[in-house]
C-alpha cells in the first residue's frame, strides 16, 4: 500500500516529569511515523501554558532553545498528517484556549463524525471557529460545561461520537480519554515520579520503560495531585480497535492491546500460507510495513525470505515530482528491486493492503523489469471496500479500487501473476479474539454516521 | 520619541478593486511606519476567504506566490508592532472565523479599554479564546449578535468603548468602523471600481489617488454591491484623534482630519520657536519625525536650519546589542552626529517627544562629544505625564519621566543646556481646532478606563 | 541618483582591538549605505583565520553566536553591493586562501582596469579562478611575489590599474593599500591599543573616535607587532578622489581629504543657487542624498527650503515589483510628494545626479501629480556624459541620457520646466582645490583603461 | 557499527541527455547514503556552466526553480559527508574554475594521500586555495597541464596517488577517472542519446536502466561528441576495491565489479555461520547494513531470522542530543528492540563491523533491557585493526578497539555472552576473487602513503 494510506496523528503527554517538554519531543520523535507534516509541543510552566508548533519534523521544529523555553513538568504534543488545504497552520495542534479561569490545551487523534452536528450548535450559541479541526470543536464543548475540568471533560466526551484518543491538559493537570468504541490506541506508564501517555508503547520503550497500561474504551484518566485516577464516562462501551492500526500504521515494537504488532503482522503472513500453494522461489515484502508479514509466510510456506527491493531512507515531502512524460520514476525514487535476487524467479511479493491499485502495479512492474519470471502479489489484509471515517485518509469510495473490482480484476489490473487477500475472519484470528473496526473491509461501521452517512449513499 | 513610543498598528483594505491582496500589500507597505512586528492580508477568492500573514515587514512576509494565491477583489490587512510575549503567532492579523453561515475576517487598530469585561461575558457564555488580541473577542460578539453582518458589527460596536478603526470582510462585503471618540484616524477613497480604506492618507497617494474621505466617530462604513453606505452606529460622538497621531506616528504625507502632518509639524516648531528667546547658531532636527518641526522653528526664529544629526538607514530589530560596557553604542548605531556642523556651535535641537529620558541624554551627550558648545532642547509637544490605554506604547507611568520630574529636573537629567515644551493649548493651537486626546499630557481620558483605572491609582 | 548609482562596496578591518569581530560588524553597519548585497567578516583567533559571510544586510548576515565564534583581535570585513549573475557566492568577500605558509584574507572597493591582463597572465602560470572577483586576482599575485607579507603586497600593488582600496590580514597584521590615484577613500584611525580602518570616517565617529588619518594615494600602512607603519610603493601619485563620493555614495557626516560631505554637498546647492535666477515658492531635496544640496540652495536663494517629498524607509530588495500596467507604482512606493506643500506652487528640486533620466521623470511627475505648478530641476553635479571603470555602476553610455541628450533635450524629456546642472569648475571649486577624478562628466580617464578603452570607442 | 562509520561522498554525471540537471538530481538522490551533509549540481548551458550546492540532502538543496535554472545536457553532481570545520562552503562540491579558455567543473569521491606534497608544490609555483578538499588540488593541477582537457586530466590523474572516482566538467565534455588501485567505485550506462555516470549502479536502475560498464582502474572515459571513448594513463594497475564498499556503504541493490551488495552480505552471514555452533534462538540484523548478513545466516545456521530490532526512520542530523544524565537515549532514540521477540530468548545479533565498541555495547544492553537472554554477536566482517586514509572516516587508531583489545576482550567490553568475527580470508571469499583493499583489517596499504605514514608510527 505503500504511501497511499495516512492517518491522522499521533499525541504523546508527560505528568509530573522532569524536563516535560523534552520527554515529549523524544516521544513525539518516536511517533513520527504517525504523521509527518506538522509537530507541536505544549507544556505548563509557572501555571502558564506555553506552546511551539511548526509544520514539518519534530526534529526540524524544534531547537534546542525552544524546548529549553517550554520547559515545565507537564506537556501533551502532537505530530500530525494533514490532508492539505491553505488554512493549514490553524490546524497544527497543541490547540490552546487562555481565559480568566486558566489556560487548557488540547491534543487529538481520531476523527469525529458528528462534527458538523456539534458546530452548529456551537456556532449558533456564538462560538466562532479559527480553524477546521476537531480539537477546537471540543475546547469550546469543554468551556460550555459546567465543573471541574474531569467533569467538563467527561460531559463532553460523552457527546462525541466518531475515533478519539484526546489529551487535555490545565495548568495543574492533564487528562486522557478515550472514545467509547476504543478506535484509537492510547496508553499510559509511570515515569520517574510521574506518568507518560502515548499513542503506541514504542514511545515508552525509547524511555527505558517496558510496561504500560491502556486507557480503556469509555474511560477518562486524570493525571493530578501526583497520582492517576480512572473514569468511565460512559457504561455502553466495546473494543473496536482500527485494524489498519495493527496492519499499516503502529511501529512493530509497539503493543496494542496486548498483541505485538510484530508478531500480529507475522501472523497474517503465517494464515496466508497456509491456504496458499504457489510454488515460488523466494517471498520478498514491501519495505517497511509488509517485512514482518513476509518473514512469517515464509516461515509457514517454507519458501525463502529474501530482500527484493530496497527502499530510500532520504525520501522527504520535498521530493521534485517528475514531469507527466516520467510518469514511473516517482515509485522508483522510493523503491528499487535487486535485479540480482529476482531475475528469472518466481517471487511472492506480499504487501499489507490494496488501495487504490496504481502503486502496486508499478512494484510489479518494477520486478518484472528487474527480471522477476512471476510476481505473486499476497495481501496481508482483506479488500478494502468501504471509505473510513473515523481518522484513515484511504481516498474516496470511488478511488478504491476494491470497492470496483473482484480480486480477478485486481489481479489483472495491477498486472500480477495471482494475487489473493486475507478473510476477515483469518484477520480477526491473527487478533487473537481482540475486538476489530472492520468497516473499511466490510462497511460495518461501530457508530452512527451521522452527515457521513451521506458519502455512501452517493 | 525617537523609537521608545510605539503604535499598535496599521489597518488597510481594497473593495471590488482587480488584485485586491495586492493593492492591499502596497497599503500596507506604506503604513508600515505603524508597525513593523508582523503583516498579514486576507483576501475573498470565490467566496472563501484566504489569509496569509507572518512575523516581519511586509515586504519580507510576502512573495509573489503568495500576492498571487490571495488573488481576490476584495481584501483587508494589518501591519502591527508587538508588545511581545510568547503566543505572538496567535494574534497576528487578520483573524478569520469560518462558520457555516460564512467566514469573517477581521483587522484593528487601536485598544478596547473594557475588553476584560467583555472577555468575561463572553467566556461565561461558553466562547474559548487562542490568543490575546481584542479583534477575536471583536469577533465572538459579532458571531453573537443577530441580523445582517452590518447589523452585527453595528451592535458590537456599539458596546466597545476605547479606540478602536476596525475592518470586517465577509465574501461579499467589507465594512469599516470607528469608534465614538474618533481616537485612530481611518479614511477611505474611491479607485477603480471600488474602494481603498486605511489608517493613513499616504497609502491613498502611493496609488495616485489625491482626494479622501474619513469614517467619522460612531460611524461604520460598508462597502456592498459596489457602492459605499455609511451609518451611525452611536449618536453621542465627538472628535478626540490622538495627538501623538499628529506628532509621532503619522507619516508627513498624510491628511489627518483636513490637517496635513507636516504642517501640522512645522507649526508646533514655529509656536515653539515664537515664545522662545535662546540665542543659537543652528537648529536641528532628531531624524526623521522631528525634521519638520525643526524647519517651522528655524523659520520662525530666523536662526538657520541645518543637519546635524545624521540616522543609520538600515537599523533593523535584529540588530545585536553592545555588552553593557559599551553602553551609548546603541545610540550612535542608529544617529551620528557630524561633527563639522555642531562643533564649537551652539544648538538648538528639536524633538518632538521626551518619554524616558535616557534617548534624549544620550542625543545630548552624542551632540556634546562632537563638539556642540551648547544644546538647548526643544520638545514639539507637552510634557507626558500620564500612560495611555488607547494603543500607544509609552511605557508604564513610572517609566515617564514627565511624571516624576518638572521641566528643570529634566533638562538636568538629560544634561541639556536648556529645555522648553509646548503648552497643551499651543498644540490644541497647531491642530487648528480639531478635538485631540491629549490625555498623556494632561491625564483626562475621554472615556471610562474600566479595570485600566486600577493602574493609574497604584 | 536615488537608487539609479550603485557603488561597488565598503571595506573596515580592527586591529589589535578586543572583540574586533564585533568592532568590525559596527563599523561595516555604518558603512551599509555602500553596499546592501552581501557583507563577510574574516577575523584571525589563535593563528587561525575564521570567515563568516552571506547575501543581505549586516545586521541580517550576523547573529551573535556568529561573531562569537568570529572573536579574534584582528579582524577584517566588507559590504558589497552586488552586479547580479548566478555565481554571486564565490564572490563574497573576504576571500580567504589557506595555504602551507600561513592563511591570508583580503577585502577589496574599487575595480582594477587591467583585470583581464592580470588573469590571463595569472591564468598561463597556472592558477585557477573560482570567482569573478578583483580580489581572487589580488591574493593570487600576492602568492606569486617573494618576500614578506609586506613587501608582497606592496609588489603586487605596484602592478595594478585602477581604483582599489585594500585590506590583506595574515596572522599577525593588517596591511592597508590604495591606489595610485587615490580613487576610493580610506582611512584610520587609534582606537584603545590598537587600530581601525575604514572606507569612511562615519565609522569611526559611531565608535567615538573623532580624528582620523588617510592612506594616502600609492601609499601601505602596514600594522604589525602593535604599532603602525607606512609606506609608499609608488612614487607617482595624485589626488584624483571620485566625485560620485562626495556628491552620493558616502554618509554626510564622513570626511572625505578633510572636506566634510555635507558642507561639500551644502556648497554645490550654494554654488547652484549663486548662477541661478528662478522664481520660486520652495526649495526641496530629493531624500536621502539631494537634502544638503537644498539646504545650501535655499540658504543661498532666500527661497525657503521645505519638505516636498517623503521617502519610505522600509523599502528592500524583495520589493515585488507592480505589473507592467502600473509602471509608475515602483517610484512611487519608495517616494511620496506631500500635496499640502507642493500644491500650486512653483518648485525648486534639487537632485544630486542625472543618471538615465527615468526616475527624474517620474519625479518630476509625482510633483505635478500633487499639483505643483512648476517644478524646476537643479542638479547638484555636471552632466554625467561617460561610464566609469572604476567602480560605480552608472550603466553602459548607451543608457547615459547625459551620453546622448544636451540639457535642454534632457529637460524636455523629463518633462520639467527649467532643468540646470552644475559647470565641472563649479564642482571643483565645491571640493575646495582637491583632486576629483570627473572622468564621468568630463571623459578624462586618470588612468590607462586597458581593455576597457574599447567599451568607449564602440 | 551503524553511524560510526562515513565515506566522503558519492559523484554521479549526466553527458547529451535531456534535463541533465534533474537526472543528476535523481541519481545523487539515489546516492544520498553515501553522504548527507551537502550536495550540489553544475550543468553547462549555452556553453557556460552554472552551479548551485549548499549544506543538506539533495532533496532539501534543490526547488524545482533551481533545477530549471540549471537545465543542461550535461551535468555532474555530488554529494558529501563532512568531516565539520569552520569554512565547510568553500569545500561543497562541485568546485568549478572559470577562465579565459574556459569552465571546468570537477567533482571527487576519495582520499588523495600525496594531497600535501601535491599541494606544496602547487603553492611553491603561486596557486592559492580558498578551501581544503582535494578538488581544488585537482583543478589546479589540471590548469597547469599543457593539451586537451582529456590530456590535462590524464597527466593530472597519473600523479595522483590514493583512491580517487572523479568526473570533469567542461562546455562539451565529461572525463571520468578513476584511480591506479580501483579502490572506489565508478561506472557508466547508456541513457537516451547520451550517457550517465555514477559512484554506483543503484542510481541507474532507479532511472531504468539495467546493465553497465565499470570504470576500470587507471582508466580515464572521455564523454565527447555524442559518444564514449576510453583511455589508460596508466598501465600498471591491480583492483583493491574498499571492502567496505561491500560491507557497509554501497546500497544492496548496487553491483560492485559484478557482485551484487546484498548478495555479498548474505554470503558473509553464511560463511559466518558455517563455522558457528552456537545454539540460539533466532537471529537479528543491527538495520539498515546487517540485515543481509543476517538473513545469510540465518538460511546457512536454520536458526530462525526475526526482527529485533526496528530503526527510527526519521532520525536526522538536527537531532537534539539528551543531557549527560540521559547518555543511552541517544542510541535508543535510533533504534529499539522488540522485546516480544527477544524477551527470554538467546539471540544472535548480526552487524557488519566494530568501530569503537560504543555503539555496539549500547545495543547489546538495549536487547538485554528487553529481556534477551543472550546475546552472541557476529561481525560480517574482520576486526577493524588500522586507520583508513582512502575516504573512509573511521576514527583514529587510538579509537579503533581492534587495535587496542582482542576479540575476547572486545566480547567483555560490549557486554555480550560471545563474539566472533570473520577472517580476512572469508571475506575475499565472498568476494568471489575480486581483488579487495583490507588495509583497515591487516594494515597493508596498497600505495604509498606519504605524509599519512607518520600516523601509523604515532
């Protein structure tokens, strides 16, 4: 799939930490694989909230004097995958709100559906908007409340329906909540005398520790007075965690839900070998996210794991596209085959997901130019049928090319020798009885839609 | 005087006028003796509005690119000087609110003095608040009021007491607003098909464009359907345009309320020199706002005119500060003093302003080391005794040192050979009848000071 | 004539002066005006010689941490107005070699006529020019010559044409050099225990020093262990000091062979003013270099001097330019005329210089805009009639209305209604018995021009 | 090793191909591991050659608009890995010298040991060198020459000793050299109408082009009217290709006199596995280098091959470093361990080298941290024992740990429960009878070393 699906963001929060901000620019450093176009890093000193945000790179927005300057022992940031647009730095959160009774600010990975709902309630009560992004939408949700801050927090909570995993954070304390249907990962630990809470445990490793504790579906986790207190904002709740987050997006030396994400992807190669009889000379995957399904197939079909193609490390967004007459040259500046391992070989390539066709083919293609006698295309994913809405940016209804073509079509359209995609069920199995969002390969959606609803009808 | 006061901004806007966001730009180049902190210009283009703004001249701010992508026949910007503080990037202007019934933007020039009664009401009221700018909260009350846009702003307006030349753009409209007292100037002329709105008469003239019309106190102004309509918003007006407009801030080029500053300039020099019997070999002037006083006092006073005083063209805000060892650098970096005209002399040098003191002693001191026999210092305006809450700069009242030493004191300190002011009623004389605000001089305010009234008890 | 003239550079060197890196940045900020292109500093610290440079204003090119890291005792540096082309980098100066033998940095105002010569010569012998510099050229022949540092530059010195003033910093000395017919200004002068050099005086004045001595035409001052030495390397000299810097390259308050440049330029609007019969209203200057002429004119004519014309002081080389179809936008966005002063009357406006004709028209233009009556232009200099080669880029004599036009056909074209000059004697008389180089007004070459004698006959 | 080690840089060319200068951005694209400090294109154009470079990966460096201005049909580019110092631009390449009879642009991968002597006696005879990199000796010496530019670079090239891959650039032609030894890489292929030329074969397969001709040692390739002609300037020649080209720089998918990388590496991991009998669990490789040795060993033991650790993609050079109270983050920021896969088992860790030991005694205890149980590491190639002076950037010898400790004593100081590396003769084994340089195993150098002799005697 291979650069044609992003998500949204990634959020990381440091409690009652030495060096806050800095705790958080390693954190978000680690998430960077979670959205590349925009960081920011907000952090509580002296009972001020101050806040440094760019586009690009945590490591390019960030000097050292900036996060000498945030400083502080609590901070929540942001990295984030924007989907474009000329309004863009409104956008870039921590978002802050700074009233007469303290300063909050806020960060968000998810997406939710009843936005438009609640931004007309809001804009009639005479709320105005800066920006696009939900996170504005829930600061100005909070600010109606009436409470303490967990109070205000957990009403609004209660009324977004959609993926959220949202860090708030005041002057004296920050709080994780999650939503009811737990489509996003978030995840807390104990640190020095404090706490760190993040996206995926990969930024807890870097830090030297190695357990953690999910936030649950439903459940609002306050951080205040030196200790951590949990919440259930709501009882109706269920385990619907994205499965694009075990299949394409999470590091694979992160935990979700108890599952390595290592050891998930390898799982699927494994099922996918074991129903499948192509007789091959070696399995290669496509670099990054595709390597560990590849080394479980090949461990299961007994074919050879080989390193077929080779993926540039410099690859950035600046990157000269080729004009219209080069039209080939683009995948080729991120990926290339070893002529060497695939010539005259009968190759299994197995890749995570299918979105929209155009890039498979092309690293078809770029095997058999570099001599590959067969290329087997395994999907370590079911088709994709459905659009997500819920914080995956996989392209419109129309753009999914499974949502067009049977896997025969596919096959022939991306210019495959065979091709074959995972079950849901065989997914749901690699999940080991976790509980899956399955709507982009099934069109079961775990909440209402509201105004979304009207994308599929079209 | 001499770059311790400072104003808070410059206002300018382009109606039905082909390339309105760059007209806007080349308005904004001209006001940027208002502000030199950050520029920023929204544009309407198909009716979204796109705004583009950023710390630094206007020239660097913007690129061709970026004129090109505003596009746009209608467009309002804002250059303005900072008071500093670490959220700066959040109350650059223009602000734009985009809600479902339409986006707004909005410029300010000026200060709401009960702006933290308001900023309570309307927290209380659920709205959240990302920066610390009077045009956001200018903006929630507008989005709180019912009618058409022009109602809204007229409503609004009506409950902001202070200073305030205000802009408000929808995608069909820009509506222009002065506050009761008149305390900012803010004019409008005819180009084109449309219309040109802006703080200062000069941006007018840089288009070729020698006739002007301006908003009057209480009124607002809006340009629609291709014609202008104006309205009182306030019956109960009158006429108190800042004097340091006048004295300070104003380019000379510019008409303000039917007097031209220059004018205006030479004549306070000419009053100050009619009252005066000093004996002196030459008059000069502190580059650049005191040149024209400096030429009606030698006019009037027979004694020649002359340059003594010579101002580094390419002083920047990053100019790196002398350790504290070498202390009068600073000054000699921006002024030199040409020894060959001063020497042996004795100098009449006119200033338009004392705020702290030091400026002026380290002027003196310079005039001094290059040989000056004698420095009498002239000052084109009263003695400020008193901080002001209508957008200048000056400094809090313990830093004036009008309010803590008389005349002689002063002289003393600045280590002059003699100092005169002007009397309040010579430069009511010099504005020839026009109402002023010269509550820095003489502490009368014309408006209720709200929670501003705390300051000058303390 | 306002920004139709451009000089090639400024040059200043600190020796054996605490923090002469940051000496130096004061000293080329004072020297600004000569050049706004690009600015380098090369100091010597500990043997080593550290060079830090780039395009744009000093005060731009320079942080801090840079002139920290610069430091040193010795310490030389230049601003540069820059003829365009792609290569501009490797043009920068100081240029630095570094070789077995120790590191030599050099610094560079004028143009050397037998340029070409020289590097074909130096070419033969087997050097490489990485740039188009004259002063690759000078440290190559410097490599060349035998014996000391001194005696080097000195040799080399002997052999070039043209108009240069010199810098050369080893490790342990700063040799200062100009040339033969004394062209461009330098001079030096004591500061604390060791020294500075400069293209003007103003610099030193910013320092607080306010004597100062020249090196002289075909004379090397050398200092070294301490102390200063001075030699000539030449016998055959004269004064020839360019015209153009006097009447408007350099600061007012500079002292060029002990004539300072305001008084110079108060004496041309003296001598102006003595031939002339014009009746007027008002005298006015065209800012910044014209103001002084003005001055002298109207002390001289009785006629009062006035403020006419307002210059934007924020204007940069990043001004975007206005479309084709708004030609006379450019002129007017770097100057305005205040209508209230010039409205229907008649104008007396003093100009230093005719270049092509093309501002003053549009000069003269802006006035009769405002309503002047009459504008009468006199020019503070003769009619520029011939390129210069050494050093001012005043455009090829095709471009020279002067080259092409008698001042009747230049008034006409202009479109003022009288238009004079002054008489080549006049000037000299101005330059009170100093030798001036005219060689643009009078085509009277002070030196060989070599290859350039052909850019005349063509 | 991962980030101990740093060649100098990678050349590539384009000669008679359309839109030189955006190919050549595609290959230093491709050749961006091989250095990423700065990069930079010179292309001729209308016969004059233009050049733009500056510090950052070549994706950064270059917009679109540069590319264009470049144009060209033929270009050569570069980039680079510095080995920091104050005057880093005067060394970023290419180095283009411009003449009376002519430009000629050069670039260099490699280390010339006669660079002082060389040097010296370019000094001796008046050259000067604004920078330290070889290039400039080069060009200098090439100016010297008398004939064609072909005879110039050949008589320049014969002098030379040490490992030098150089392309020259005039307004007609490229000549491509490579050194007596062979000991970096070069090669050529046929491109549309013309030819491009490059450090390695990786950066022509992403242009689609899949078979090429080496460079020979001592050969000299002459691009000129339209097609290729080849040259020995010296007969007596030997191929010592740098081995670790083979172990660590060259990307996998690049072909090194017939040897494909990747395949190199896999036969190293067998070869090292052949002679083990350690019992283990699985195998992991350090990323990026080591995985193909891994997966070698891996197929040869039958121990499984798992991913153990996973490398942050995003690390980048702007990284902030952690406080000294936080020394192993560094290293974990870069890499992390999955402990579901390491935990409690015994792993054999695979990297290609050993350098100082810091590196590897960090990831020992990184997978100890993450519960392995053991930890055998295996070295894919022998015990660094000897500094190189041929462009690799190794440390000094007092650094190297294989010259201060055996294996058994390097085994303690990185912590590790066994160590092993291979024999020099297995590595020419998987070198399949290519010719190798393994100067920085046994300390045999193939040339003279001159002037670097005196470091090994220290």
């Amino acid at each position: 799939m291979f650069d044609e699906i992003h998500e949204e963001c990634g959020v990381f929060g440091a409690y009652h930490v030495k060096d806050a901000a800095s705790i958080t620019y390693y954190g978000l450093h680690t998430l960077q694989h979670r959205g590349q176009e925009a960081s920011g890093i907000a952090s509580e000193k002296d009972g001020k909230i101050r806040v440094s945000k760019g586009k690009g790179l945590t490591i390019d927005v960030f000097t050292k004097e900036k996060l000498e300057q945030l400083g502080g022992n609590n901070a929540i940031g942001h990295v984030r995958y924007s989907t474009a647009g000329g309004q863009e730095n409104a956008n870039i959160q921590p978002i802050v709100s700074r009233g007469r009774r303290g300063e909050t600010a806020i960060v968000h990975n998810g997406q939710i559906v009843n936005e438009k709902e609640l931004r007309v309630e809001l804009e009639d009560a005479g709320c105005i908007f800066q920006g696009t992004s939900d996170s504005e939408i829930v600061l100005h949700m909070i600010q109606m409340e009436e409470g303490t801050l967990l109070e205000k927090v957990m009403k609004t909570a209660s009324r977004l329906v959609g993926a959220f995993s949202i860090l708030v954070m005041s002057d004296d304390e920050i709080i994780a909540v999650r939503d009811q249907k737990g489509l996003r990962p978030l995840s807390y630990t104990k640190m020095q005398d404090g706490y760190v809470i993040g996206s995926e445990t990969c930024a807890f490793e870097v830090l030297g520790l190695y357990s953690h504790t999910d936030v649950l579906p439903g459940q609002a986790v306050q951080f205040k007075d030196g200790i951590v207190r949990s919440f259930f904002y709501e009882e109706n709740v269920s385990s619907n965690m994205c499965a694009m987050e075990y299949i394409y997006f999470a590091r694979p030396d992160s935990v979700i839900e108890n599952i390595n994400v290592h050891n998930f992807r390898k799982e699927t190669g494994r099922l996918l070998a074991r129903k499948d009889d192509v007789q091959a000379d070696l399995v290669i995957g496509v670099p990054d996210s595709s390597l560990s399904a590849a080394i479980g197939y090949a461990e299961e079909s007994g074919i050879p794991f080989e390193t077929g193609l080779v993926k540039n490390r410099f690859v950035g967004r600046t990157f000269i596209q080729p004009t219209q007459s080069q039209r080939d040259r683009g995948v080729r500046m991120k990926l290339s085959a070893i002529e060497q391992v695939v010539s005259g070989k009968s190759v299994v390539m197995i890749d995570d997901s299918i979105v929209r066709g155009t890039t498979s083919r092309r690293i078809v293609r770029l095997l058999k130019d570099a001599g590959a006698a067969q290329v087997h295309v395994r999907i370590a994913s079911p088709i994709i049928t459905s659009p997500c809405f819920y914080g995956v940016d996989t392209s419109t209804k129309e753009e999914l090319i499974g949502a067009r073509m049977n896997c025969d079509e596919i096959c022939s359209y991306i210019e495959a020798d065979s091709l074959k995609f995972m079950e849901i069920e065989e997914l749901k199995a690699a999940a080991d009885g976790n509980g899956l969002c399955t709507a982009c390969f099934d069109g079961k959606y775990c909440t209402d839609l509201f105004s979304y609803a009207k994308v599929l009808e079209a």
